[in-house]
C-alpha cells in the first residue's frame, strides 16, 4: 500500500486535519512564498503532530547547520531536498544526522538510474520558474521502469491518485495543492485522498 504525505501545512487547522486523517507524512516547507513557515511554527507544529505521523521538513539550497539542528531537535523526522543540492551536500549532510533523506527530482527527461547518496528520490514536475509545488502533472513514462522506492508529486488529486499509484507503485504519494481549496488546505480533501488510498 502506498504510503501518503501531505506537504504545505502552514496552520495549526492543517495539523489538527492530519491528526484526524492520519497519513504518514505532513511537509513543513521552508522555502518559497506560498507555503513557507518559519523554524518556530514548525517546532509549535510538530508538538501538536500527532507522534504517528513524521514530519518531512522540505529545504531548497538551505545551510547544511540549519537542518542539523532541526534534526537534532527533533522538529523534522525526514529531510526533503528541493533545490540544487548535489551529492557531496547530500553526503555532508548525512555525516551529520541520521534523519532519512529525500532527493527532489523534478522530471525532464526519461529517468533510469539515478544514482544518489540520499535515501529517496522524489520525483516531481519540472518547471523552469520554480523548484516545486507547481500543481502540475508531468508525464508519467518518464519514471516507468525506476526500481527504487520513490515518492512521486506534481498535480496529484482525488481524480488521478488511483490510476498514479497503480500505474507507478510508488513507496508513496505526495499532495499539497491537490488537497487544498482557495489556496488552503481542505479537511475533506485529505479524508477523500486518504480513505481512497487506504483502498487500494
């Protein structure tokens, strides 16, 4: 069964949505515009998150001692790479903690075997304007025949997310404007894509 993160939770509502619905990740972003939170509301956040549920903190081109000490306080469970890390950050990084980490990978060109030092690729649409978050689908045959777990983004909703999940078999599903209305995130939303995902 695929496992489902929710990414973007910016209010104290969307921790108590998750807390109800209980996928296995919500995402703290800390980068961007749109969805971005500072390291204080993310540490008042993860002490209401339900213990269950890990918290991916979601980086782009960050200062390595800024994650280690999110790490270390235990304010993230995972870290995301959303930027231009390449792998001696990754490796630098990892000397440094032992949190799990996740490579964003935004999608191109057909993928084969990326190889990386991170413990996760995630596989989202490229945009030339930004670094994620994009709402936008990319084309799924580029990441066919990928033999790693993997986490897969970009425009997935309640619409797609079954024909995603068993065209692709990702280790997991990730959400954020696909679960959100007017630009906030929906408790509905999230029932909806949860109940259906824990179907398959």
């Amino acid at each position: 069964m695929a496992k489902i993160k929710i990414c973007g939770l910016k209010r104290i509502e969307d921790i108590k949505y998750v807390n109800e619905t209980k996928p296995d990740y919500a995402g703290f972003v800390f980068a961007g515009t749109k969805r971005k939170i500072s390291f204080e509301e993310a540490a008042k956040f993860k002490s209401f998150l339900d213990k269950d549920i890990k918290a991916v903190g979601v980086f782009v081109n960050e200062n390595i001692d800024n994650i280690v000490k999110l790490c270390a306080e235990n304010v993230i469970d995972f870290v995301q790479l959303h930027g231009d890390e390449d792998e001696p950050y990754i490796y630098g990084l990892k000397k440094r903690t032992d949190k799990p980490v996740i490579k964003a990978v935004r999608v191109k060109d057909k993928v084969r075997d990326f190889e990386t030092n991170a413990d996760y690729v995630l596989f989202d649409t490229h945009t030339a304007e930004e670094y994620g978050g994009s709402g936008k689908i990319f084309d799924r045959e580029l990441i066919k025949g990928y033999k790693k777990p993997f986490f897969v983004a970009g425009g997935i909703n309640a619409e797609n997310i079954a024909e995603i999940i068993k065209e692709l078999s990702p280790y997991c599903v990730d959400l954020s404007s696909g679960v959100e209305t007017d630009g906030l995130k929906d408790f509905e939303k999230i029932k909806e894509i949860v109940d259906i995902v824990r179907k398959i």
